[in-house]
C-alpha cells in the first residue's frame, strides 16, 4: 500500500511538471538591443517547482549536522501577478504556495528522534534575471507547520535563490516573533515552465 501511494503522487508531481513545460510563448515586449528574454514574453501562469529541502531541526551543534539526514522534499507553486507595463523585460512578481514534508529531531537523549512533519510556505517573490545566464528569485512569507511539533508552529522566512535553465539553488532563513532562535533551509529544485532542451537548445 505505501508502495502505491509512492508511486501515485510521483505520477502526479511528473503530470504536473509535464502540463506546465511548454515552449517558448509570444513575445510581448522586443527589447531595444539583443534578442528577448523570458521576461519578454508572456509569462506562464503558474510555475510548478518540485524541490528537496535540508534543515536541522533539533540539532543544536553545528559539528553534528553531517551525522544526522535532515532531508526533506516538497512542491511549490509560482502563480504571476500582472506588475506595470515598465517592468516588463524586467523582473515579474509572484504568489506563493507549497506543502513541504522535513524531518525534525526532538527528545531525549540528545537529539532525540526522528519524525517528520508537512508545513507550508505561502508568501510573495519576485523573479529577475543576472548576467552570464543565470535568474535570481527572492521573498518571503510566512511557514506554518501543519502538524504537532515541539518547536514553533509558525515564523516569518525570508528566501533567495538562483535559476539556471530552471535548476534551482536557495536558501531560506526562519525567524520567529518574540524569540531568539533562527532556522536555517537550503533547497534545490526545478521550476517546470519549460523543458530543460529550450534552454539549451535552439
């Protein structure tokens, strides 16, 4: 049964990913000099980013981190929000959503057990691009985890990453109202608006 239940929801994120590939769309903005970017077309509505995520909840010392598997996946969602016609060619501005499943630690002895925990992510990015190929995406947001857990149930994030031919690379940063304590998440991923040969290719 947990077999199939795999299997279905790879299925799904792989439907997902195929629906949202497409080729390049009509140009809606040439630009003075060069030839048109992403950010010259008309932009996909919805971006589907599967990714996998690494946090370290529950250890506390730094050394320890490479001995325990803090590794997580999740899937998110870009949905474009239409910005003024000055920044078109320029950058494009974002919702967000996703529903991340990670593993914490928690207990006694130290670092106690490991179980694993869905959250979300909701929040606002904006999406632009860098010389040499490469596309930055930045925001924030705020997580709240969607089940029991002995850490806080919420916090506010700030996220920055980078794209090339859709990989992505990012890192997150966690903090919560009214405490001390920090989170850390790095992620690499996949935004699924077009195949990878599109990017490569002619």
């Amino acid at each position: 049964m947990m077999v199939r239940n795999k299997v279905t929801y790879i299925l799904l994120a792989l439907i997902l990913i195929g629906i949202a590939c497409k080729g390049k769309e009509p140009i809606i903005k040439r630009p003075p000099h060069g030839k048109a970017t992403e950010f010259h077309r008309k932009p996909a509505k919805i971006i589907v980013h599967p990714f996998a995520d690494y946090n370290y909840r529950g250890i506390n010392r730094s050394a320890d981190r490479k001995f325990y598997n803090g590794i997580g996946a999740g899937l998110g969602f870009y949905f474009h929000f239409p910005m003024r016609w000055q920044w078109v060619g320029h950058k494009r501005l974002y919702y967000y959503a996703d529903v991340t499943v990670s593993p914490e630690y928690s207990g006694n002895p130290y670092p106690g057990e490991k179980s694993y925990i869905a959250s979300t992510y909701p929040g606002i990015y904006i999406r632009s691009y860098l010389p040499f190929f490469f596309k930055v995406f930045y925001g924030g947001g705020v997580v709240v985890r969607l089940g029991s857990t002995p850490y806080d149930q919420w916090g506010i994030y700030g996220r920055a990453g980078l794209e090339l031919c859709g990989l992505t690379s990012s890192f997150l940063v966690i903090g919560h109202p009214g405490q001390s304590n920090w989170e850390g998440e790095a992620r690499l991923g996949f935004m699924a608006y077009k195949p990878v040969l599109k990017c490569v290719g002619k």
